[in-house]
C-alpha cells in the first residue's frame, strides 16, 4: 500500500510524526509513506488552494518533500508531481487540537482530505483534542498515537467509501481529550455545532500606532448535541464522521422550489 501523509501543522509538527508512525503500521513492511507537508504552519486555511504563486517544493528526505502552500496544495502536489503513482490512501493530521464541529470547516487537516476525496482517493483526516487530561502528559497525542492505526484499518476493510458517488466520501476523525486508556472506542458522529461558536476579530494596534487584527476562536470545551462529534469527543469516544464535498442543503429543496415558483 502506497500512502501519502499531509498535515497543516508543518512538516516539523509532532503530529505528522504520531502520523507517520500510524501510515507505516497500516502500509506493513512492503508498503510506501510518502510525506508532502507545508513548509510552514497552515492551521485555519480550509481547502486553500495556491492559486495566486507558485508553489516552492523542496526534498526534505527519502520521500518527505516541504511545500511552501496549503495541506490541499501538497495533496496536488504529490499526486501530480511527486508521487510514482497515486496513493493508496491519504491521511492527514495528526492536527494538534479538534476538528470538531465548526472548526471542520476552518480546518486545512480537513481541506487536505477533501482535495484526496476530489481526486477520488481516499482520505482521512485525523486530529487530537486537548484539555486538561492530556495537554500535560508526555505525549499528548497518546490517544491518536495507540488507536490510530486501528482505527484506520477498520475504516479501510469495512467503511463506505461512496466509490461511484459523484463526490467521494471521507472521513474526519477526532480522538478525545484523554489517555489512551480511558478512551471508550470510537463512534459514529455527525457534525455538530457549538452554541452561540463564533470566530471574531480582535483588533490591536502596535506601539507604532499600526493596526493589526488577530482571529480568536471559540471555547472547544462546550457540549455539542447528543450523537455529535464535540460531544462524543468530550464523553471520551473517538468520533468518526463521514462527509463530502457536496454541500447542497438537500432537505431545503423542495421548500426553495415553490419559493421560486
């Protein structure tokens, strides 16, 4: 199995680490990770593509390339440059904090396994929560680190993968804050919304009297619905949620047709 590993992190985060070790157990002593990471930190660009520049790459190592662009840059990247051939899977992450609920859609750990699903691959994005549990231990990615390639594989031999669907499935998955140990399993999870979550601006100006504007994000500790990936991840299961790229409010269409009627 040919496997190809992104994050948004950056290619020195301790995450992708966690990751590759994750891709070796689940390529076996035949398989390829091939990693294709940014140059530097891109948490909170989405599916940002480099439309604008020119995409610097640079060999980092036996099959480990930088990127000056986006996780879905490096995606495009490999497939299109790098890479022998396509990837078997593509997984991205481990991403130092949730990619739960809203944040899904600010997530380059996300926007990575959406370009895979695009190009109709497989792809699973992975990120681990913090608090108070695990934030402290040695290794704070304990959780992602010991049930990761488990969980993978389980996706791989028995999860849907929408193969003829027009917009491929994929998956994000979100290990709770906790020990390896007190993790309860791992659940199917829709997307769930925090309420009153919103992403603002602060504003601040510097002592040369320049304005600059910094983007604070909402509490990550506050419950979700029952059933949902932030609740699920804070009542110590691993949440699995399957999602695609279509985004049409489908349940909406028929009210919207007699509106244009």
């Amino acid at each position: 199995m040919r496997i190809l590993i992104t994050n948004d992190d950056g290619i020195g985060a301790p995450g992708l680490e966690v990751l590759e070790r994750i891709a070796r157990e689940v390529a076996g002593p035949e398989g390829e990770v091939w990693t294709v990471a940014p140059a530097t930190e891109q948490s909170g660009v989405a599916h940002c593509l480099n439309y604008t520049k020119p995409t610097m790459i640079a060999k980092a190592g036996e099959r480990r390339f930088a990127a000056e662009g986006s996780p879905a840059d490096c995606v495009l990247a490999a497939i299109h440059d790098i890479l022998p051939e396509p990837p078997d899977l593509i997984l991205s992450g481990v991403n130092r904090g949730n990619n739960a609920a809203e944040n899904v859609l600010y997530s380059g750990t996300v926007g990575a396994a959406v370009e895979g699903a695009l190009q109709h691959l497989r792809a699973i994005a992975l990120s681990q929560f913090y608090g108070p549990d695990n934030k402290d231990l040695d290794d704070p990615f304990e959780a992602a680190a010991a049930l990761g390639a488990g969980l993978v594989r389980r996706l791989l031999d028995g999860a849907p993968w929408g193969d003829g669907d027009d917009y491929r499935l994929f998956y994000n998955v979100n290990f709770p804050p906790v020990p390896a140990a007190r993790v309860r399993g791992a659940a199917a999870a829709t997307q769930g919304r925090r309420p009153d979550a919103f992403y603002r601006a602060e504003p601040q100006t510097s002592p040369t009297g320049r304005r600059f504007m910094w983007i604070r994000g909402p509490g990550q500790h506050v419950a979700t619905a029952e059933g949902t990936d932030n609740r699920l991840n804070l009542d110590g299961w691993i949440s699995v949620t399957p999602c695609r790229c279509d985004m049409t409010a489908h349940d909406q269409m028929d009210a919207l047709r007699e509106a244009l009627c």
